[in-house]
C-alpha cells in the first residue's frame, strides 16, 4: 500500500467552485476574495480579517503596518519554518531567536521575557502542528514590560506595549476548551492556506486581528489592502460602475493580492471544514490509541486544553540521534509509507548560519529536531490506510529496538 504524507483534499465542490468563478468576469482579486476575508473573520470572531497570497506576506504586512522596521528587534523561536523570521529581515528589522522549552515545540516563555530590550516591537508565537501556544502567558509577559517599550508610530502607540504577531500557519480552526480560537488570541495572526494545510486555497493566506483602542478597524483593513496591492486605492467595482478607471498609487505597496480562483477553493473548503476537522481528529485519536503505549517515545499532545487543529502528528524518538530518525523514515518509505520531519531549525540553515546563529545555543530545539517524525495525515485517509501506517510503524520500531 501506498500511503503518500498530506494530499489536499480537494472534491468536486470545490472543482465546481473554481469552474464558476472561471466563467464569471472576476477572476482575480474580486467578490469571491472578499467573501472568503468576511467568512474567516467570522470564523475567527474577529470583526475583519484580509486574504492574501501566503502567510508569509501577511506577517510581513502586519509588521510594516506597525511600522517595524530598522533599529528594531523581534522575537522568534527557532524551531519552526523560515517564514516566521525571515520577514523580518525583510521589513529591516534584526531577528531574535530564542529557544523553545525543554521537551516542547512552542517558544520558550521565560526566554522570551529575558530576551526583551527597548528595541523590541513584536514577538512571533508559532502554533507548532496546529497546536496553540500559551498566549496568556506571553501577554503577561509583555504587559510586565510595558516600561522599555518605546512606540514608533501610532498603532504601537495605542497599544502601549510589544505586538503578538502569531504565527498560525497551522492553526486554522483549533479552538480552547474555553471557546477562543486561532485568529483572535494574537493582536495579528497569519494564516496559511497552502496545499498541505488542513484548510486551503492552494496557496494563500489570511490575516487576522484583535480591536487595537483608539485605530478603526476598517481603516487598518483597508491600509492593510492597500500594502498587499501596490498601494492602489481601487478594488474591484461592479460592472458599469463610474468612474470605472480611474486610481491613485497612495504609496509604494507590494503585490501579495489573493485571486477570486483561490478565494473560491476556500469558499468550498470552509463549507466542509466541519467534516475535514472531524476527520483530522479520528485521525489523530487513532494513532494515539494505537502509539502511545510504546515505550521511547513522547507524542504531541493535540487534545490538551489549549487546543489544537491537529494538522501534524508529530512523533519524538526519545533519547536517539537523527540516525535513528531518518533510519526509521527509510524503513517506512520501503513499506510505503511517507513520513516528513518538522522542522530543522532555523540555525541549522545556512542562511541563519550567515547572520550568526549557532545550534549550540538552541540545545532544546535541537533535542526536539533529532528525533522528531511526523505521520501521514489527511483528511482523505481511510481507516484501513490509518491501519495500515500503525501496523508499519510497529513493526518498524519493534525491528529498530
């Protein structure tokens, strides 16, 4: 049996989706990615949200709405993708990289509050595989450091203290047990919708944001527009509309726009999200059934209280070397199965090597990395071929022990 790692789990809805909007006269950015912002801040309880082409472009709109740019700093944990730190290099700013906690995947709370200097405008939680990290301890941490915080433009002003820009490429969907949810624990939070992701559009994202006291809301939605499209003061106007042509460039923006094509794949996709997170969580339970008994080893917790959208199912091969790991990924590759690792961290990289960074001084990051291996897990997965990973996985470990 051939059991691929995460296919996206498109169906005919969504192919239907696609065929209307390509035979509608909007196919780029028009009703149907307006639609789709409106849906996720609804989703998200938040009042706005905007869909552009990544996640990545989101978190580096939300900083430059913020102003964050050279002489400023930025915390980030070091295990996780590039995207959460490389954005700010690109908006100027000196990425911090702080370790995660011991026998964790999320960022390291007391790290993060020794790491805070005056410099510090936003620190970048990552919701690892989906599951959320411990916001209420960060806004602590950030409230109790209000004192150093030196404000650069009026938002920061505003808020009076280091934004909580989230990093929820994973996250999408996952809910506390107390009702709150991924998109309105941050003060931003970027989403992805790639095509791996438990929800998505092929490629794009979505940001997300909490009421800032003092900023109108609909005004940081369209600045925030505005950055994703070139600075270009006109969206999309109904046929017959006057005057049809006319714009103006407020400023030098980017071109981070979603398509209404993409936009109508989420549209269909948000219409089975309940179906998709119901399975995800079979998924989820049944490896858990099946694995958590075997010795050596320590699996995520997805179904902890502070919530999770069980998008990775990450296994750790405790007290073994990357050896071990990747001897492992072999063996099941060989009975079919294909697993992935997340992640290397980021001073493992060579371009974070070039800005200084050494794995030396990420000791729990890399605990985590070398023994990590995540699971095929897909919505489109039947029980048998659930069966069929676990009965691999037992017998690949048992052989390797």
């Amino acid at each position: 049996m051939k059991i691929p790692f995460s296919p996206p789990d498109i169906g005919q809805t969504e192919i239907d989706a696609v065929v209307q909007t390509m035979r509608s006269s909007w196919i780029t950015t028009g009703p149907r990615t307006e639609e789709l912002s409106k849906r996720i801040a609804d989703l998200c309880h938040t009042e706005y949200s905007v869909c552009m082409n990544s996640a990545t472009a989101c978190h580096e709109m939300a900083l430059r709405l913020l102003g964050v740019g050279e002489g400023d700093e930025v915390i980030a944990p070091a295990y996780t993708y590039s995207a959460s730190a490389s954005v700010i290099e690109h908006v100027g700013a000196k990425p911090v990289i702080v370790d995660v906690e011991k026998g964790s995947y999320h960022i390291d709370y007391d790290a993060i509050e020794a790491a805070i200097t005056p410099k510090t405008k936003a620190i970048v939680p990552v919701d690892l595989g989906g599951m959320l990290c411990d916001y209420d301890r960060i806004y602590s941490i950030v409230e109790s450091k209000k004192s150093l915080f030196e404000p650069k433009n009026d938002i920061q002003s505003a808020m009076g203290r280091i934004a909580v820009t989230a990093d929820g490429a994973h996250s999408l969907l996952a809910r506390r047990a107390d009702g709150r949810c991924s998109g309105e624990l941050g003060d931003f939070t970027s989403f992805s919708f790639h095509a791996v992701k438990n929800f998505t559009t092929a490629e794009g994202g979505a940001l997300t944001w909490r009421p800032i006291d003092g900023i109108d809301g609909a005004w940081m939605k369209k600045k925030l527009m505005l950055l994703a499209c070139h600075g270009q003061d006109r969206d999309f106007k109904p046929e017959g509309e006057k005057p049809f042509w006319e714009y103006d460039i407020e400023f030098l923006g980017y071109k981070h726009n979603m398509t209404d094509i993409l936009a109508s794949v989420g549209l269909a996709q948000l219409d089975r999200a309940d179906e998709i997170m119901t399975k995800r969580r079979h998924i989820f339970k049944r490896y858990n059934d099946a694995l958590t008994s075997l010795p050596g080893m320590d699996i995520a917790d997805h179904f902890a209280p502070n919530g999770s959208s069980c998008h990775l199912y990450m296994v750790n091969f405790k007290d073994r070397d990357e050896s071990f790991r990747n001897e492992f990924m072999d063996r099941m590759l060989e009975q079919g199965v294909t697993t992935n690792v997340h992640y290397k961290p980021l001073p493992m990289h060579t371009a974070y090597k070039k800005l200084g960074f050494d794995i030396k001084d990420y000791p729990n990051a890399y605990e985590m990395f070398k023994g990590e291996v995540t699971l095929p897990s897909y919505s489109l997965m039947t029980d048998e071929q659930i069966d069929y990973v676990i009965d691999c996985f037992k017998k690949v470990y048992s052989a390797m022990n």
